[in-house]
DNA sequence: CAAGGTACTTTATCAGATATAGTACTTTTG
DNA sequence: CAAAAGTACTATATCTGATAAAGTACCTTG
C-alpha cells in the first residue's frame, strides 16, 4: 500500500497554503479540512505544520493574517494573499514543475 | 530559475541509488556520476548524502557493502541489491507515484 | 455538567539533508 | 620531483520542516 511519507510532502506545505489562498482568505482549520478535501481524503496537513508554516509565510510578507469578527464561537486567525505570496507559489510551484521532472529520471 | 531545492528532493536519495544498483554493481563515487549524469547534470547527490544513505540501506539490508580488489588506485566500496532492496525500490517507487499525485492535486 | 468538537499555540524531538574537515591514494602539471 | 588537483571514502556538527505531546479557549451535544 503506498504511502505518503512525511519526507516526500516536505517542503509543500508552504506551496499548498498559497495555492487556496488565491482564491479566498481562509482561516486556519479551514485551510486543513479544505486540504483534505482537495486529496480526496488522502493527506491531512497536522495543524502544528500548518501554523508553523503560516507563521513563517507571515514573517516573510507572503501573506497577511487578521483576526474574524466573530460574536460568537472562537476567534478565528484569517490569512490573505500579498503579492509577495503569489510569486512566491509561482516560484515554488516552478521547482515542483523542475523537481518532479529529475525525480522522474532517477527513481 | 527554478531550482532543485533539498526539501523537495529529500526522502529519494535511497530510491536513486536502489534504482541505479539494479542495472549492476556500483561503487560510491560512480553513483554520484551516474546519478549526475542521468539528471543531464542538473543534480548534484553530495557525497555526505551519499555514504549515509548507503549506510542506512547496508544498515537495513537492502543492499551489501565489499571492497573491491583493485591492485592499483585506492580501494573503492562496492555496493550490491540486495532482495530486500528491490523490494523497498518497488515500495519507494509507488510512494512516490502515489505522493506526486497528490501534491499535483494540492500545488 | 462532562465529553467531544473546533480553533489556535507552545515546547521538545526527529532525521534526511548540508557544511566543514579529514584521510589516503593516483594523476597531472610545472 | 614536488605541488596541485582529482578520485574515493569517512567523521562531526548543524539545519530545519516535519511530528509528538500538551496546552488554552470557546461552542455543541448528550
């Protein structure tokens, strides 16, 4: 049974963070269910990867976070794009392209 | 310039040599070459990586270490498949099929 | 009211990678 | 012939995106 190795999905989170961000702000546990949708099940992003990864895309201006307005339920932390963020995924997604390709040679 | 950052390639180095030791028996430093040149010189597999790695799969049985029998030059360390080794090739190999289905769903 | 779910945060640890440096031998260059 | 460069392998220290475990705060359900 295949599986997905965590050294496989290393270094993607950052990319699929910014992928869904381009279509809407989200906040952080929708990010995962909808990560998890998009696998069709098959992949959940632990929340300490992702807040670890959103904190760091915060530091480096990709994206912007804010808190909800909610009146009732807990605050929920909400993320936007930056222009820095959408060149940073065509970036990564550029090396995905690239990296996918030499892999494919040598396994 | 999309570039072959380590995180994305990390987790295949075993998979490369497995796949290269299939063919034949090979020392250490030809499988860099070989893995260099089968990238069409875009990947560079560093020595540091190299020897933990065939470490860890001698450590694991998937291939077998022995010294060559040169009378001239220094001694080189060849290494052999082992059964186990193929057998985790063909695993590391539908791992990766599986997760770069994945990520093409997620990036 | 307790249990479970949602939502976010903190601390500690892991392990495949890199950086740096080393040893030993041969070949090439001046 | 010596120095430089190349080949081949090894050792130690560090990095960092990941995981494990635990935490806080609020709402919903039984």
């Amino acid at each position: 049974m295949a599986k997905l190795t965590s050294d496989l999905m290393r270094g993607h989170s950052d990319t699929m963070i910014l992928k869904l961000l381009q279509e809407q702000d989200m906040y952080g546990y929708e990010i995962i269910k909808e990560i998890y949708k998009r696998s069709n099940e098959q992949y959940e992003l632990k929340e300490v990867t992702l807040y670890a990864s959103l904190r760091r895309l915060v530091t480096e201006e990709c994206i912007l976070a804010y808190w909800g307005d909610e009146s009732k339920g807990g605050r929920r932390k909400y993320y936007s794009l930056t222009e820095t963020g959408l060149s940073r995924y065509e970036n990564n997604h550029a090396d995905w392209i690239y990296s996918k390709s030499i892999i494919d040679k040598l396994v």
